[in-house]
C-alpha cells in the first residue's frame, strides 16, 4: 500500500500534468491509472 503522503504526491502531480494519467504515472513509476484516478476523487 502507498502512504497518504505518497498519494498526495501523485494527486498534486496529476493535478499540474493538466489531468494526464500517463504523464504522472511515467514520472512517478507508480500508481495504476485506476488507482491514480481513484485517488483523484477521494
């Protein structure tokens, strides 16, 4: 499992990539992009 702050990490990313999935998962080697998604709407 990933920590909070891991997660938080990939969300803010995700969130300055302009929403892109695959550009966050390739800098980050992690998450899936339906748990990336996932994490997004929590």
């Amino acid at each position: 499992m990933y920590s909070y702050e891991e997660r938080m990490k990939a969300v803010e990313l995700y969130i300055k990539y302009e929403h892109s999935l695959a550009s966050t998962i390739q800098k980050l080697g992690y998450p899936s992009s339906k748990a990336l998604y996932k994490w997004f709407k929590e």
